[in-house]
C-alpha cells in the first residue's frame, strides 16, 4: 500500500475535524430525515409539528453520539455532551419549527421538502456550538490554555 501524500495529509491535519463533520453531517441528516419521514407515514401530515419534534429528540441523542466518537473525538461523558447538545440544538429547533410552520402553512410546501430547508438553516450553527461547547473538553486546574484557541486559530 502506498503511502498518503505528504500534502493530503497536511490538509487533512488541518482540517480533519471538519471533514469529519461534515461525513458525520450527512449521516446524522440522512438518519433524521429518513426517520421523520418514518414517522410521518405512521402519524400523518397533519401532525408534522409533532413528528418534527419527536424525531428531534430522538435524533440528537444519535447525533451526538457519532459527533463524540467519530467527528470530534471527544473522551467526555457522553450524556452531559448529550445535555450539552440539546443546549445548542433547542434554540436552531425553535427557529427550524418557526422556518417549517412558515414553509407549510404559507408557502404550501410538503412537510418533508420543509424539513430539507431547515437543515440548511442550522448546519454552521450546529458546528460552531459543538466545537466550542459540547466537545470542549475543560481546562484542568493549573493548565494554561493553547495560544491558538484564545486567539482564535486553533482546531
């Protein structure tokens, strides 16, 4: 087997933790957005408030799981990263049922075409508030931050 070119490597030094978000991403999204529709077809289409709210719930606690293990990497308590994630996820989840009520009620969407669109709305988000708050590993007493976190530059 070959060896990895020393240029993809650098990249992916630099940016391996966002590139495993963004493959965590699309699987936490296609599991959210298969479940939902699941769930739509057992509940009904009226009930898509409801639906997107259980699917939610469930959804961040297997989000959160494949973001610690795989994404981030993090050795934190996985359900106090848990609690963390719904911190972060409740305030896109309200703007999202807001973004999806609107999409159905007056533009005349279909629940699930809604639901895509409001995905959009929390990706950054959703990345910025696990780096900085979820997985964020707390400094121990006596031990001075990296340089490049305060200023901004870290990873």
């Amino acid at each position: 087997m070959s060896e990895v070119p020393s240029g993809f490597r650098g990249a992916y030094d630099r940016h391996g933790e966002k590139l495993r978000f963004l493959l965590v991403g699309i699987w936490n999204t296609a599991f959210s957005v298969l479940l939902y529709n699941a769930l739509l077809l057992v509940v009904g289409h009226e009930r898509y408030l409801v639906v997107f709210w259980l699917t939610w719930v469930i959804a961040v606690v297997q989000s959160t799981a494949t973001m610690k293990y795989f994404a981030f990497r993090s050795k934190g308590d996985f359900w106090r990263q848990t609690g963390r994630a719904y911190f972060i996820y409740l305030p896109a989840q309200g703007l999202s049922t807001l973004l999806l009520w609107l999409a159905v009620t007056i533009a005349h969407l279909s629940p699930q075409l809604a639901q895509l669109i409001t995905i959009f709305v929390t990706t950054i988000f959703s990345y910025v508030g696990h780096k900085y708050f979820t997985f964020r590993v707390p400094l121990e007493i006596g031990e001075v931050a990296d340089e490049a976190l305060i200023e901004g530059g870290g990873k």
